[in-house]
C-alpha cells in the first residue's frame, strides 16, 4: 500500500505522541528503551495493515535515514542516538513532520 503525505504525516505526528507518553517497554522485568522505529513502525502497520521493520520504514518515509538527521554511519551501533537520548529524536520526529507539512503545503499552492 502507498501512503500519502496526509498519511505519513499522521503517522509521524501519532508516532511522535506515542513515543512521549511511553518511550520505555518492559520486558522480562528490565527496562529497555525503545527508539523512535518502534513507533514509526507500529503506525506504518496500523494504515497499511502489515508488518512494518525498520528496514522498511523508509519504503514509506524515504526521509527516514540518518543523512536527514546529521547522523554519520560510525554513529549507528543499533540506534541511531544512544537510547537515553530523548531530545535527538524528538527533534528528529519533528523534522519529520515539518518536512511532510511542507509537502502537503507545497502541493495546495
């Protein structure tokens, strides 16, 4: 399924508000972070109906690759920010949804 530019920016922005209410998942009762692909990919799923990995996320949001985000590759070691690192991904997320906001606008003009 293609998503639009509605879409995926109702995806970030739900995605974005997931995250800020719940960024940590328990598991076998130990704390484990989550990054923001985990909610990304819960909301791709929800509109598409399938399984959605990180690997795909960028099939729907090509802007979803550390070059958007100033991230070099040496960076990456599983997450793209250490997982404590909140603020990187708010910022990211919200550069996320200024990017798809620009396109809806640029395509009303």
């Amino acid at each position: 399924m293609e998503l639009n530019n509605l879409d995926i920016l109702n995806i970030v922005i739900n995605a974005k508000h997931q995250y800020l209410m719940d960024n940590v998942y328990i598991k076998n009762n130990t704390n484990y972070a989550v990054g923001m692909c985990y909610y990304i990919e819960k909301e791709i799923s929800k509109y598409t109906n399938e399984y959605v990995s990180y690997n795909n996320i960028k099939k729907y949001i090509p802007e979803f690759i550390p070059e958007t985000f100033n991230i070099k590759e040496s960076d990456i070691i599983g997450y793209w920010w250490i997982p404590s690192n909140k603020k990187d991904r708010i910022k990211a997320f919200d550069k996320l949804i200024e990017i798809y906001k620009n396109k809806i606008n640029e395509k009303t003009q």
